[in-house]
C-alpha cells in the first residue's frame, strides 16, 4: 500500500503543484501482475519500459510516494543484470515484460547504454538508503556484487581509472560497431548528440559521486576498500578541478574530444557536476548554477532540487514553476523529481540513516506556511511544518529516537528549541550560501519546535 504523504501550503500554488506532481506520478504505477513485477514508468512516455537514469532520478521520489516494492524490484533487476558478457553493463532499459527493451537492445554485444548509468544506479541505492533507512537493497548479494564489479572491472574495462580516463580510447571494448547501436554500446556521457566525443564531465561526476558514498559507507565496517575509494574520488575531484575548468568561460567543460580538444556549451556536464556533489570550490559552483538554462524537461527537471541544495530558493521556485508550466510535463521523470525538490528542497527535509538525523531547512518565502504529513523516513514517518524561513516544528513518528537538525537560512548566532535558546553553528552550502542549525534530541511520538532568535 502506497504512503499517503500530504503537502498543504498557505500558497495554494505549492499545494496545487505537489498534488499535480503526485496523482501524476501515482499515474505512471503499473499493474504488478505484469511479468516485470511491480513497476512504474520510468522512460519514455507510453514505452511500458524503465530506463537506469530515469529510475535513477525518479526512485526518490518514488519512495516519498510509499513506492517501495517497485523500487526495490526496478533497482534490482539492474543490479542483477550486470554482465561480463555486456562489459559490466546492465540492461539500458526494462520492458514490462522482464525483458531489456528491443528498443535499446539486440545482443550482448549491439546494445545502447551510457556508461554513467552504473554509477548513478549505485549512487541511487544509498540515497534510499539513507532516506528510509532500509537495506532491501543495499544489504544484498546482487548490489554487494553490482558495486564490486562497477567499481574495479567495469572501471578497467572501459579505462575510467582517474589516470586513463583522459587518455581513454573512444571505442576501448569489442562491441559490434556494425550492428545497429553501432558505437552507442558505451556512450562516455548522458548527452547523446555528440558521438565524438571519449569522455563527458557527467561520467566523472557520477563515477566520483558513486565512489565517495561507498566509501563513507563502508567506513563504518572498517573495510580496507574505504581508502581505496576514497583516494580515487579525491584524484577524479582533483582531475575536474585542475582540468575541466574553462578559466575563459568561466564554466566547466562538458567534454573531452577523440581529438584532445576539450569544450561543449551542453548543460549535462555543469548540471551533472551539481547534481552529483562533484565540486568544491563555492565561487565555481556559483559559476555552475549560472549554466542551467533549458526548456527540455529531462535536465529542467533536476534544476529545482539542484538549486534548493545550493541555498538558491527563489530560483528554485521559478525553476518548479517551469517544470509545471512545460509543455512536456507529463514525462513521468517531471512529476517525480518535483515530489523530491518540494519536499526535500522547498521544504528541506533530508533523512540520514547513517546518523540517524533528520535536517530541515525552510525553502519557503517570509509569509508563506506550509506542512508535510506522513512523510516516509527511517522506517517510520515525520511531519514538518515551516512558517516562512523562522520556525520550524517536527514531529517523530518513526518509532526511533532521531536527532533533528534545524537549520535556517543565513547567520544567527541563537536558535530557541522547545522555549530554550542555544549558540547555533554557522555553515554554508556548497554554493557559499549560509545557514546555521541546531541539534536535538526527539523521541518517538514527540515534536519540537525551532525559531530563529533575531
């Protein structure tokens, strides 16, 4: 049974844009009779099929929805289908009857994929993770082994390692060249229209975003992978850093070309380098943001959450507000990221498994009140209410002690807590943009309240 999460707002925009986002999602849940198991769309509009990225970028979404059983079985069956037939691939995309879609695929060795979907795929396991605090899938053989492989054969094998990848050859495996996916059997980026093209900025994004979770991960059981990891995210970090950044253009490359030449005016590479959590310079960042202009829905839909996590409201309202109004709006991927900015941007509310906390942050505008009801996390559920960017209240309903995080925008040196004032810590987003925050305790069944002390 599907979670009943509400979002009302003061604003009657905010509530009639959460309600389009959800019953239009709820519309793309298909029947769990089919072969496939239980699903939803995740690809194309009316292809009965889903797609890695796509269910990448929707399985947030999903789960604030209560969706768990078809994330589970979609995010499944790609770990299970990795292959050393396939190079480490998975399948591209699933038709509803179990089957990879013949759309994408003819053999093991004439098929499409783009080589960030493995890092992504893995990426998008811990971020279920930690919003729900359930190990349906990352406590399995198939992902154990789906990260094993990603991260070391299929790293090799198509020559990601950070001191190949900017050396690698276009075409580094024996796929059939002939056949009719002819050299879409490893696209090095999520941007399809440029084929001579050895490397996009998204790939590194995705390779260094999947490498880093794991290795936070993993450093709770002391596994000697922990350094290994960690080392190579910080040289693919250093490699962005010190080798894509376009000084003249004040932008990050979106590509490298087969002839050495590095350049590209796409927005998949800055958006990527965003959304992945790749850069750490403030003043790039920035600079980044500045790129995300588009009225194609597939990136236009990652540009509220980006912009909310940066510290940028009022763009990512208008961003919202853009994927509402496109004409293409009812591509499943728009409704489902909208679910995942308003609640985890607009309203800020971001679960974490590893710590056992919940931080929130109010993306709404000084007068505006709104409230999230039944929102699934940690195994149980919370309710937040914001009143304007000021107060907060939370209630715990997970049935676990959680430490709450209250935080707000901009710099104060007091946040009152239940009536009690505390020294608050100041901090930044990764776009420079302040906010501090508080923590406390709070038992199951109890709420608190947070202000500001002005």
């Amino acid at each position: 049974m599907c979670n009943q999460i509400q979002l009302t707002s003061s604003n009657p925009e905010l509530t009639r844009i959460f309600e389009w986002a959800r019953d239009t999602a709820m519309s793309c849940v298909r029947d769990s009779t089919h072969a496939v198991g239980p699903w939803y769309e995740a690809s194309l509009p009316n292809r009965n099929a889903f797609c890695m990225r796509d269910t990448a970028h929707q399985c947030i979404g999903a789960a604030l929805l209560g969706l768990h059983e078809q994330n589970e079985n979609m995010l499944g069956r790609f770990l299970t289908a990795i292959d050393t037939t396939r190079d480490y691939c998975s399948y591209w995309e699933i038709e509803n009857s179990g089957n990879p879609a013949p759309v994408d695929y003819c053999n093991d060795f004439d098929f499409w994929y783009n080589l960030p979907a493995n890092f992504d795929l893995i990426d998008a396991c811990w971020r279920l993770y930690e919003l729900t605090g359930s190990e349906a899938l990352i406590g399995t053989e198939a992902f154990l082994r789906f990260v094993s492989q990603t991260l070391s054969e299929y790293t090799h094998t198509w020559q990601l390692e950070p001191d190949q990848v900017m050396h690698r050859s276009a075409f580094p495996t024996k796929g059939d060249q002939s056949g009719r996916f002819g050299n879409a059997r490893g696209i090095p980026s999520y941007d399809e229209a440029h084929a001579e093209i050895t490397v996009g900025a998204d790939l590194l994004a995705a390779h260094y975003c999947a490498l880093n979770n794991t290795a936070v991960h993993l450093a709770k059981t002391g596994s000697p992978l922990t350094e290994v990891y960690q080392k190579r995210a910080y040289e693919l970090q250093e490699l962005i850093e010190t080798r894509w950044w376009d000084a003249d253009r004040r932008r990050y490359f979106d590509f490298l070309y087969s002839d050495g030449s590095m350049g590209g005016a796409s927005s998949a590479g800055n958006l990527f380098l965003l959304w992945f959590g790749a850069l750490n310079n403030p003043e790039r960042v920035r600079a980044a943001l500045d790129t995300l202009e588009t009225d194609q829905i597939e990136p236009l839909s990652y540009f509220p959450q980006i912009l909310y996590r940066c510290g940028y409201a009022e763009e990512a309202r208008s961003k919202l507000q853009s994927v509402y109004k496109n004409t293409r709006r009812e591509y499943p991927e728009a409704s489902f990221a909208v679910i995942e900015a308003m609640i985890s941007g607009l309203m800020g509310i971001v679960p974490s498994m590893t710590d056992v906390r919940v931080q929130t942050v109010s993306g709404l505008w000084e007068h505006e009140e709104a409230t999230v009801t039944d929102m699934p996390a940690l195994g149980g559920t919370i309710t937040v209410k914001h009143m304007g960017q000021a107060y907060t209240r939370f209630l715990n309903n997970t049935g676990c002690e959680i430490t709450w995080r209250a935080a707000f925008a901009g710099n104060y040196n007091e946040i009152e807590v239940n009536g009690v004032q505390y020294g608050s810590e100041n901090t930044q987003t990764s776009a420079g943009m302040p906010f501090c925050f508080v923590d406390n305790m709070v038992r199951p069944g109890e709420s608190s309240v947070a202000r500001i002390v002005m």
